[in-house]
C-alpha cells in the first residue's frame, strides 16, 4: 500500500509540474511576436508602399530601400506583397516575377499573400525580359463594380505570377491569391478579384418564457361556456323503388362508404411539398467555405503544384493553436485533479482501515 500511495504522489507531483509549463509555453507562443523580411537584392530598390499587413497589432515597418523589416507580428497577421513595391532602373534587363522565400531556387514564386508563423525571410524573384506581356488585376464585386483601380505588371510569356488580393472592408474574395499562365494574347492575362458581402449570422437569442395576459382592474373574464353539439344525424340517400316481393334496401351516401379514406393526391410530388422538408442533394447544399487560399486559373478549381498552402494561410489556423494548447492544459490538469482525488481517497482508506484494527 505504501508502494501505491508512493506512485500516486509521484504522478500527481509530475501532472502538477507539466501544467503550469504547458500553459506558460501556451501563452510564450501566443504572446511571441515574428519578424517578416522582404530584400530587394542588388536588382532594384524596395519600398513599403506595396508592403502591408492585416490583422492589426502592434507591428512596425521599416524600409532603408533594400530592405523591407516588418516586426511585432503575432499568429494572427497575414503579409501583402505587391509587385509595385519593387523599383528598377529605365535601362534595366530585369523585370520584378515575384517573391520567394530565401534559399529556393529563383525560378518559383510563393504567394503574394501568405500568414504569419515564424520568422520568414523573402528574396524579390526577378526574371531576364523577353516575351514580354502585360498582364491585369482587376478588383470587382459580384455586380461588376470596380473597387479599386486595376493594376498593370509585366512578365514573359509562359510566367505564372502570383498576385494578391486587396482588402476591402465588409468584403471578402473568392481567393485571396490568384495565378494563371501568362499567353502572347494579353486578352487572356486578366486576373479578377471578385468580392463577395461578409454575411454575419445573428445570434441565436433565447426563448422567451410565456407572458400571462393581462386584466384591466375591476374586470372580470368571464370563464368560457360549453355549447351543446348536437350530433348529426348520418344522410341517407333515399333507395330506389324496390321490385315487389322484395324489401327497399337503403342506400349510403357515398361520402361515407369509407370514411377513413383519405385523399390522396394525384401527382406523388405533392405529396412532398405538404410536408415542407426538401431534400436537396449533399452537392447543391450552398456552403459557406470562406476564399480559397490560392486559386489558379488555368484549372479553375485545381491547386497550385508548386505551392504548398495548406490551410495554415487562414486566422482559424491561429485559433487551431490556441485551441489546442488550451485542450493539452486542461488534459493535464484534469488527470492531476483525479490522481489528486484518488491519492486522497486511498489515504482516507488506510487511515479507516487503520482506526478499525486499534478500536478492535
């Protein structure tokens, strides 16, 4: 018994030692802030009119032309980058392709619009001009309206640029990037931001419990009096004259030949619409999925081969952390409470057991 009560002590010393740094490391990760880089490269000059943030916070950007310095970004801010940020010289044989993470090879580009989740370091991607096209991003909504002014860029044929949507207050995109092969006919190098109206669903409100009906003072309800049915005497349809020798036999009204008999409705379609339920096919069912992280336009509804966006460039992934690191520490301190308990409950056990034999 002392064995166990030695055990129980040792896993309730370790469960209350974990919990406190599992939820310290849980609040360390949540309150550390990240650094986002973005370096021009001895191509052209950067600046951070292209450059912005979303998701607020205390973060703070600094630019010395080649260098683009975004610091105190948490888990919940996503990074801009628009092509416009970068400048060249008249003469130069370079165009701006993009961005790309430092260390891969300058041929790819990520996205334009990427999330926060560690300290990222960005190289301007340029390309050799050649085939040159022009390519246009247009940010519209649903009807058609322009809601900014389109933006002109520049690549060669057979480039697949990425470009990053703009935000819009109350509006939300199809995708927050978009990316298409660019072709000699610049009619097809057109990339559409269409924006949608944010739809907030309203709080379920709680029921209202029922209200008595009130009475004017110095008024009586005067209670309801039963009226007396008279039953209806069942029709009878008079018979027709009966041959001689044999008696008149009453003929029912016909209403009544099976009165449990309902109708039945012609069509069996109808029969659904009474009921007021629907069945809709599981792939017409409208859902509400929020904008795609990357969308190419090549292939409407196929992801990028050379991107790995996973579903970390959205806010709920954020969420997903701290969701998860509040599941951990409420694990551990729950397993503490019950090895607590039992620890408590055995050692009450043995100090009954132990009065027992002295009062004997």
């Amino acid at each position: 018994m002392k064995a166990a009560m030695r055990v129980l002590a040792v896993v309730t010393a370790f469960a209350l030692a974990a919990l406190p740094r599992t939820l310290v490391h849980g609040a360390e990760r949540d309150a550390y802030t990240y650094t986002v880089t973005f370096s021009a490269g001895t191509q052209g000059s950067i600046s951070s009119d292209g450059i912005s943030v979303d998701g607020g916070g205390d973060y703070e950007i600094s630019c010395d032309g080649k260098h683009v310095i975004i610091t105190g970004l948490t888990l919940e801010n996503h990074v801009r980058f628009l092509n416009s940020a970068v400048s060249l010289g008249e003469d130069s044989k370079y165009y701006v392709k993009g961005v790309r993470m430092g260390g891969r090879d300058n041929s790819t580009v990520d996205l334009a619009y990427f999330p926060v989740e560690r300290d990222q370091d960005y190289v301007v991607a340029y390309g050799i001009r050649g085939n040159l096209v022009q390519y246009t991003v247009h940010y519209e909504d649903t009807a058609g309206n322009e809601l900014f002014p389109p933006q002109t860029y520049y690549g060669n044929v057979g480039d697949k640029p990425v470009v990053a949507y703009l935000y819009v207050e109350g509006y939300q995109p199809q995708a927050y990037n978009l990316t298409r092969t660019l072709q000699e006919d610049v009619s097809r190098n057109v990339f559409t931001f269409v924006y949608a109206p944010v739809v907030e669903e309203p709080a379920p409100q709680p029921p209202q419990p029922p209200q008595p009906p009130q009475e004017e003072p110095g008024t009586e309800t005067p209670a309801p009096t039963p009226e007396a049915v008279t039953p209806a005497a069942p029709a009878v349809t008079p018979s027709a004259p009966a041959p001689e020798g044999e008696e008149p036999v009453p003929t029912q009204n016909p209403e009544e030949e099976n009165p449990q008999q309902e109708e039945q409705p012609e069509n069996p379609e109808d029969a659904d619409q009474g009921t007021g339920n629907t069945e809709i096919p599981d792939n017409e069912v409208p859902q509400n999925q929020g904008p795609e992280n990357v969308r190419d336009l090549d292939e409407s509804e196929t992801p990028l081969g050379n991107f790995q966006p996973g579903d970390e460039g959205t806010i709920a992934a954020a969420n997903r952390v701290k969701t998860r690191n509040a599941i951990l520490a409420g694990g551990i301190g729950l397993l503490a409470l019950i090895v607590l308990a039992a620890a408590l409950y055995t050692y009450w056990k043995m100090r009954k057991a132990k009065h027992g034999k002295s009062g004997k």
